[in-house]
C-alpha cells in the first residue's frame, strides 16, 4: 500500500491536509512554551528585610531586598500596612511605618492585593529604651478649611500623636517660611489658622543639645512644623512653645523696669502672648503695672516646677535675671526683683 492513495490519504486512513494541520499544531506546543518562558512578567520575591531588629519608633523606615520588585507595590507587617513603599530598583525598596506596637512579625509582599511573598517571623520591633514623652505644646493649626474649623473641638484627636486641650478664635492662614535668617510670613487668603494648645505624644530620644521629646523623626520646638495625621492626609501644626504636661502653678513676681518706653501702654490684665502673638504661649499677667517708666510692676506668671526653681517659658525664673515681656501693643525687658521659693514638699 502506497504512503499516500489516489484520495490523499495518509495510509488509506487520514486525509493529508489534516495530517499537515496537525503537526503545524504540535510543532507550535514548544515555540509557544518559549515565548511564554521568554516574556511573561517573573513573580517578585522577597529575600532579605534590613535592619532584622530596631528599637520602637512611632514612625521608623525599613529596607526589603528581593528580586523582580516593581512600583506601587505594599508591605505589611502582619495585617499592618507600611505607610509608603518608596521603589529604588527592582532589588530594593524602603517601607515607612507607623504606630507599630513592640513585637516579631512576618514581612508581607503584596501586588494590589494579592500576597506575593512572605519572610515569616523575619522583623523585630523592641520596646524603646527610653520611655515616651508627653509633652504640651502651643501652637497653631495651619491650612484648615472652614468646615475642618468647625470639627476641631477640645478633645479632638490627631490618631496617637495629639489630642486637643484648648483652641482660640480662628483667623486668616499665614505660612512662616525662611529668608535667610529670619522667618517671614506670607498670607494665605483661602484657609484659616487656628490657635491650639495640644498635647503630644512622643519618644524621648537624645540629640546634639541632650535628651529631647521627638515625633516622627522632628525633635519638638519653636517654630518646628509638627503633620498631625487625619483621614484626608496631615493638617501642618506649627510649635511656638513646649512645655511641661503638668498643671502649671500661678507665681507672683516683681519685675524693675530701666525707664522703658512701653510705660504709658502697661494695663493690669495684659497678658504676654511672646513673639508668636498665641495666646496659649507665655501667659504671664500683669497684676499692678508699674508707677513710672522706671518703677516696678507685678506680674502672675504661669510657672513651672524644676530641680533648680521656678520656670516659665522655659528659661528659670531667678533673682536678677532679665524677663522678656511681649503683649499685643507693646514690647519690655525688666530685671527680676522678687522670686517666691518652691514649697517644701511634706514628708
């Protein structure tokens, strides 16, 4: 019997056109499996997440190392979600966290949100090494529509990081930013400020000056811009003083002025609002303004306590010393005459 009949078919049985289509199919099986092992997109992979072990932070950054990472990417620690995933290559990728309570957890890939790769029991958080800080500070809250002005009461609170003691009267926004040397403010006609004293949650941390109260990475202070977390992004809270998170104590003192200029402006009832013109920063009250331009006057100072006297606004309150007086008409320096001691604590 011939190869192929008078019909043309393949040994009497199949027709040769059909043969010829098969074996073009099974000769594209391998060239298909080529092309799919040639383009498809590799699965990532992580390999490495670095440092292993930190001590606690309320916001810390760490580095996951793998193979075939790509942007837009997240990592989690357990079920919780980096706050960013900040792409450098296809080998490395920084994740910054937040609010992370001490623990060991797996290090989790995911690609939208499907689970990519895990590193079980791969990051461990220790507890900080030294305790945190609560700590008061003045300020205003920046950048704020009107309707977010009317959310803002006492007691609201940003996440973990601040809650509200007590809020002023709002007024047209203005940004404090640097030329040069000194900071100059620029009005900003379609938001509102508003002054705030909160208190804030944060670590103790050491520094180049000494031990000092730090939030997401910023040590507290004036003129320091703290981003205070709400659901729709951060709300800019801009420091004009910290203080002690205790109650302050009403102190009485006396002040000798060097035949100031300010004299015929000087009322009881002025308050030191401080440069920053915040009504919760400073707070002394002058009880008995002075007789003459050379005279003493009196003044109720909210102060604090400390191991070496009284405190207020941060600098001691000592016999002798210079104390810098700014009310909203006028501006003062008197040498300090009378400093009550601090009571002996009872036994």
């Amino acid at each position: 019997m011939s190869l192929v009949d008078d019909r043309g078919r393949v040994f009497g049985r199949y027709n040769l056109v059909d043969v010829a289509v098969a074996l073009v199919l099974v000769g594209l099986i391998p060239l298909g499996y080529a092309a799919y092992a040639l383009f498809r997109t590799p699965l990532p992979r992580l390999t490495v997440v670095e440092p292993a072990t930190r001590q606690f932070a309320t916001e810390f950054r760490i580095v996951v190392k793998g193979e075939h990472l790509r942007p837009y990417m997240r990592v989690s620690l357990n079920d919780m979600q980096g706050r960013s995933f900040l792409f450098k290559s296809a080998a490395t990728a920084e994740v910054v966290f937040g609010d992370v309570p001490p623990g060991t957890y797996d290090v989790v890939l995911y690609d939208n949100a499907q689970e990519r790769s895990r590193l079980p029991q791969s990051f461990t958080l220790t507890p900080a090494a030294l305790p945190a800080a609560q700590l008061d500070a003045a300020g205003f809250l920046s950048s704020l529509t009107p309707a977010q002005v009317d959310a803002i009461k006492v007691g609201t609170r940003f996440s973990v990081v601040a809650e509200v003691l007590a809020i002023g009267k709002p007024a047209p926004d203005r940004a404090q930013v640097v030329a040069g040397d000194k900071p100059v403010e620029i009005a900003i006609p379609t938001t509102q400020r508003l002054p705030a004293l909160l208190r804030v949650n944060g670590d103790v941390v050491s520094g180049p000056g000494g031990f000092g109260g730090c939030v997401a990475g910023k040590f507290l202070g004036p003129s320091v811009y703290l981003e205070l977390p709400i659901e729709t992004g951060h709300v800019p809270f801009l420091i004009t003083e910290v203080r002690a998170p205790e109650k302050a104590t009403d102190v009485e003192i006396k002040i000798k002025l060097k035949g100031d200029p300010a004299f015929p402006f000087i009322k009881a009832g002025d308050i030191d609002v401080g440069y920053s013109q915040n009504e919760f920063s400073g707070g002394a009250r002058v009880v008995s303004p002075p007789a003459s331009s050379s005279g003493e006057m009196t003044l109720h100072v909210p102060a604090y306590r400390s191991s070496t006297g009284w405190t207020y606004a941060g600098q001691p309150l000592r016999v002798g010393a210079n104390l810098l007086f700014v009310s909203a008409r006028y501006q003062l320096t008197g040498l300090i005459t009378s400093v009550p001691p601090l009571p002996v604590a009872a036994p």
